[in-house]
C-alpha cells in the first residue's frame, strides 16, 4: 500500500494592480486669472502671502508656496506703510509752502536771486546812490575808477605867480568846487579833466572864511558829476580815498583811513599871505612855490609857513591818506564813490633847505556838510 503525503499550502497572494503614479499635493494653475475669481482661485493677503483655496481642479487645499513666476493677482493687496509715510512728506511740503507764502514777496525775490546765474548777480550796475560799479564798491581800484572823472586839475595865474590845485565836478555843465587858495587872486584859471581835455574857467563866487570857491567851465558839457555824500555819518576808521594833483600829477589816488573829526585848523585868506611864497626881489611880490603845502596853523603851531594877519578856522576831517601840494581843492571820498571832504590843507616838514620832505599822513579836509550848506551863496556870488 503505497502511502499518500499531503503536500503543505502555499499562502495565497493576490495579483498585484498596475502601476498607478501617486498624485501632485497641487496642480500648478495654467489658465490665465479671470477678471472675477472665483472661489478655487488663489488670492494674496495684505501681507503678500498667497492662499490656495480647497477644493478646484486639484481637490486639495491648504497653505502652499506660490509658483515659481505666479500670474499678477486680480486684487493687489495694498502696502499701507510707505503709503502713510508719502502722505505724511506731502503735509509737511504743504505746511512749509504756507509759511512761504505767509512771509510774502521778500522770500520769493530772494529764491530768484539765489537762483539766478552768478554772471547776472555780479553784473556792474551801478550801487544805488553812488557813483561805483557793484563789482567795484568797497575797493580802492573801483572808488579811483568811477570818480576820477570827476576830478580836475586847476591851473591858477595870477600877478603873483602861478598854482596849481584840484577840484572836484559838481554838474554836467562843469560847476566846480574848489578851494579859496587855489584861484584866489587868478587873472586867468585854466582846468584839464581826466581825459586830458582843457577849458577855460571862470570864478562864480568865493568864500574866504569856508576856504571855499565855485568856478564853472566856458562851453562845457556831458560832464561827469561827482556824487556829494553826507559828511555828518563819518567815523574815524572810515576808509577813504582821495584823488587830486599834487606836484602837477593829474589824477593822483591815495588811500587810507579818517584819523579823526571836528579838527580846527587856521588858513590864509588871500594869496599873497604866507612866509612860504618866495620873495621876487626884482618885482617886490610874493609868489607861491607848489613845492610847498599851503600854510595853515592847527593846536597853536603854524606848518608850511606864516598864515599872515589874514586868516580863517574851520573844522576839518583829518585824514591819514597821503596828500601833498596840489591835492588841495580834491576829493577826499568814501568806499561808496561819495565826496565827503575837499581837501584843504596838509602837513609837509621841509628841511633846512627849504625842500620838503613828502606828506607824513596828516591831512584835513573841509566836510562836504559845509560845502552843500555854502552853495547857494557861492553860485549867488559869495563874497567874491
């Protein structure tokens, strides 16, 4: 009997499925965003995070990174911040345009001028009231420039010999104030302007005890007139200029500073008055040697000579700016191209040989106060 084994069972395995690939967490969105979104489409918070929504075409929701390079939202979240901030920088612009406009004209000129182009701020219009150029107010080189046209040589004959001073234009027709000294006693005045022109002149009216005479040119006219200041606003350390011909130089320009105010100083009236006139012994007159400064008396001292019996006191500007025979009937001028002064007198130390020894910066000047008050009766005759 043959024996009959049963054989074990094997464990039963069921075919397995075919491959199935395991689904995206997301299907990337394809289609273009539609004016109106509808509830599976994505939307970005204030914050600019992107939400999913459930449900749509992938039937999965939740929070997920957006795509590499997502289409534009339908609704662009605004950025409240830099918002705020803008608003706040235009209310402050604001605010300062209203204060500009409360201060009125006065800063809105002052913007264009700050604005305009150097070239036309520093043009050379002439300073309001004077006679200099804006690019030259306030210098030597700027005061010489603008009124040495205004100031002349005199050129006084006389029996007695002849002089030479300066004056300065008053009007165009050629009025010009100068010194008594200067043409006291001239049987014949010629003057020569800036430009080397020469008229004729002739004495309108003198004033002994003021050292002061107006004469006028013959057949003159467009002349430069000098700009008269005011006498009264000056200071000592006010720079000065001053502009004459002392030795016969025409249109000499010196400089320097007003050393001091309301000096008397003591002059001769008439021409022949003075120890410093050289005596003519073959004719028995005096004549007056340029050489020489014009003598006056100042603190109980005579200087440049004897004043003689005939004098007069005034009170004068001192000044340190270099003055010399010759200068006396010129300007003595302020930085803003205005007479202030006519030189009248100046210190001159000569030595024992009677020669002398240049100015040692001590000068005097009628103020132009004086002058102005005076006109009137010069150009009615004076005392002439």
């Amino acid at each position: 009997m043959t024996d009959h084994q049963e054989q074990p069972q094997q464990p039963y395995h069921p075919p397995r499925p075919p491959y199935e690939p395991a689904r995206p967490p997301y299907e990337p969105f394809t289609e273009p965003v539609a004016a109106q979104p509808s509830a599976a489409e994505p939307f970005t918070t204030e914050h600019g995070t992107t939400i999913w929504p459930s449900g749509g075409n992938s039937g999965h929701g939740g929070h997920v990174p957006p795509p590499a390079d997502p289409a534009p939202a339908a609704f662009p979240a605004p950025v409240p911040g830099p918002r705020r901030r803008a608003k706040r920088g235009v209310g402050l612009m604001a605010a300062v345009a209203i204060a500009a406009a409360a201060i009125g004209g006065g800063t809105a000129t002052l913007v264009e001028r700050l604005a305009a182009d150097p070239a036309t701020a520093s043009a050379s219009a002439p300073v309001t009231g004077t006679n200099v150029a804006a690019r030259g107010a306030g210098t030597v080189a700027g005061v010489a420039e603008a009124v040495s046209p205004s100031i002349v040589e005199i050129s006084a004959a006389s029996n007695s010999g002849k002089s030479t001073g300066s004056g300065v234009i008053i009007t165009s027709d050629g009025e010009i104030v100068t010194n008594n000294h200067v043409i006291s006693g001239a049987s014949e005045i010629t003057v020569r302007l800036d430009d080397g022109k020469t008229y004729p002149a002739e004495v309108v009216g003198t004033d002994p005890d003021k050292d002061l005479a107006l004469i006028k040119l013959k057949g003159a006219s467009g002349l430069k007139a000098a700009s008269l200041g005011n006498s009264e606003d000056v200071k000592v350390g006010d720079e000065v200029v001053a502009i004459g011909s002392p030795e016969g130089l025409t249109g000499t320009v010196t400089s320097g500073i007003v050393s001091a105010l309301d000096r008397d100083v003591t002059v001769a009236k008439d021409e022949d008055q003075g120890q410093d006139q050289g005596q003519d012994q073959g004719q028995g007159r005096q004549q007056y040697d340029p050489r020489q400064g014009w003598p006056f008396e100042f603190g109980g001292q005579q200087f440049n000579g004897d004043t003689g019996s005939s004098k007069t006191t005034y009170k004068a500007l001192q000044t340190d700016a270099s003055l010399n025979p010759g200068n006396s009937g010129g300007a003595l001028i302020n930085m803003n191209g205005e007479i202030i002064g006519i030189n009248s007198a100046m210190y001159s130390p000569s030595s024992s040989n009677g020669s002398t020894a240049g100015s040692v910066g001590l000068g005097f000047a009628i103020p132009i106060d004086t002058v102005k008050a005076d006109l009137d009766g010069l150009r009615s005759g004076g005392d002439n």
